[in-house]
C-alpha cells in the first residue's frame, strides 16, 4: 500500500491528518504538484484527474478522492470513529463536512488558484474576477460557522470529526492568500486553537 | 419529517431519485427557486445556507445538503445498498460520486449559473469567462467516463449506486445549457438510457 502525497496541499492534508488520528502509518511518495507531477504519463495512469491524493494497493487498484481514502480507512479502522455513529451523527457528520467543503474549502481554493501569482501555470486561464467573488463568500461562512460554535466545541457537534479536518486545513490554506480569520470570530479561532492543538494537525 | 424540494433544481432531484430508489415516500414542501423563496427569513431559518434540499424531522432537526439527507436514509434503511458494502467498494463509490460531482455536475452547474440570461438575478455577478472555462471540462470527463463505462454497467461498479444518481442528473441537467453528450461516447449513451429508463428516474 503507498499513498500518493502532495506536500502542503490541502487536500493531500487532509488525509495526512486523518491517517494521523487514526494512528495508521502508511508508505507515502510525494507528487511535486509545483513541478506539474501530477500530471505526467506516470501518475496520471495512477489517477487519470490528475489530483493529489491517491491510496495505491497492494494488488494494483487506486483509490482517489480524499473522503474516499478516508472512508476506506474508517471502514476498515472504526475507532475513533471520524465520520459519526448512528443515522443522525452520520448525517450531521456528512452536513458538516460538505459545508466546509463547499462553503469554505471551495472558496480558499478558487480565491488562492484564480488569484495567486504562483498558480499561473498550474490554472491556465486563470480568471481573477472569480476569485475575487469567493472572497466575502469565506468570510460569510466564518461569520456563520461563529454563530453556530457559540454552543458547542466542534464543527459537527460535541466530538471531533473529518469535518473539523476540512474545516482546520480550510482556514489554515487562507494564508497564502493573506486571507485571515477576523478577530471578532472568537468562537471560530478557540476552535482553531483547540483542533490545531492536536498532534495530527503537524500531519 | 418533510423534504423541502426544489422542482427541476438538480440537487433536489438527486434526493427525489434516491428515496424513490429506496421506496420512501415523505410529504414535500416546494421551494420556488425562480422567486429567490430559499432567501427568505422563513427558509433561511431551516438552512441558513439557503439551498435545497433540506429535511425537517419531526424534533426541529434539519438536515441539509443532499448527500448527507441520502445517507441519513442510507443508515435507516440500508437495502438497498446505494453507498456500497464493504470497505472497497463504499470508498469506490465515495471516489466516483465526488468524481461526478466535481468533475461533471460542478462544472455543468457553473455553466449554467454564469452563462444562463435566467440566473442573473441569482447568481450576482455572473462571470462569463468562469462560465465558459467550465465547459470543456466537462466534455473531458464524460470523454473518460466513456473509457470507464467500457468493462462495466454502472459508474462505480457493478451496481446501481449514488454515483449513478449523481452522474445522471448532472448529464439531464445540461440540457438547459443547450450541452449534450457528443454521439461518438456510445458507452455513456447506454449507460444513461440504462439508468434513466429506471422509475426512479422520473422522480
């Protein structure tokens, strides 16, 4: 088994510190994303999207997509459960996850490729309106997700799961956009310190 | 419990499809996407996101984002199985619902959004050139998922699955782009004519 890695990508973190959660150590070989890796004849016969991560086996099948990995681990390693328990904690888990998904890591995504002078190869054309227009729509959900942690400690509820995963690498990936958390979201930055707290967060 | 439904809005139908898929029925509220009806105060209040679908239970609770209503009923009644048993195949299908998420009805949805003269109102600014960037992609990924559907009946397998749901409503939905699936893709013709002849496909 070998995990195809991608430095300080989001997504390749995402898993990292899933994997770190669970306590599984896993062979890992970096795809140098800055060097367009990840889009050569090698590796894209491993993930024909061409992305960052992918789990190969040992009898030669590839699973891409972060939350896929994930899934797959979660599976075959419950504990600690990271996706809920039960119908409605499965669902809140899931809910949560694409929120910041969709609501949040989305937007860092699209404001850091369609803005960011290091991204022109890698995102041809890059269109620099779009990325302006996902700006408020991060800092919208903040202001939200605020709210919402005002009563409890973690994104989906009261344990920690992959949604705080995709929330943490989310905020974290603002920086190389100078993007940061307003100091008036206190309920979302003592989460940040609390989740980044944790020895998985330096996965 | 009540689904706030969105008529031919693509999500919603994502949720329609897969409780018919089940055999569940549950009482629906329509929400008028053309009137912004997801923007008011009343709705607002169900998903502070302001997106269909949601599902209101019978405690107050709501749960929002397609998926995550899917597998809320997933994890109450598992037959049949639309995400998959077993830990390869759950990640299987994980990976190629996303696949078709984000590489086919994402890229369908933002064409749509920022090119159709309807969704002006709704999607403020639309931004032409992210609209256009958009479509290529798509035709590069039914182009691959032609390849796929070579050696198998359904998106993520064997079996009828979410990923199916998700493919074929993002095929259905690019219609209204006047887009459609170029002749020489004859294994993604019959694979759509498979899934959209069954009577969840009407939902």
């Amino acid at each position: 088994m070998k995990l195809f890695d991608g430095g300080r990508a989001p997504n390749p973190r995402r898993v990292r510190i899933f994997l770190a959660e669970k306590g599984i150590k896993i062979p890992t070989e970096q795809v140098d994303l800055g060097a367009l890796q990840q889009r050569t004849d090698a590796y894209t016969a491993v993930n024909p999207m061409q992305r960052v991560p992918a789990l190969l086996l040992d009898d030669g099948t590839v699973i891409a997509e972060s939350i896929a990995i994930c899934r797959y681990f979660e599976a075959l390693y419950p504990e600690p459960a990271l996706f809920g328990r039960g119908p409605l904690d499965i669902a809140f888990v899931e809910m949560w996850n694409r929120r910041a998904e969709h609501h949040l890591l989305f937007h860092v995504a699209m404001a850091f490729q369609h803005l960011h002078p290091g991204m022109k190869q890698m995102v041809d054309p890059q269109i620099p309106a779009w990325g302006e227009d996902n700006k408020p729509r991060i800092f919208a959900f903040l202001q939200f997700l605020d709210g919402e942690l005002n009563d409890r400690d973690y994104i989906a509820g009261a344990d920690f799961t992959v949604a705080d995963i995709t929330a943490m690498v989310a905020v974290d990936f603002m920086r190389p956009s100078k993007l940061t958390v307003p100091d008036r979201l206190q309920n979302v930055k003592r989460w940040h310190q609390t989740v980044a707290a944790r020895p998985s967060a330096s996965a």
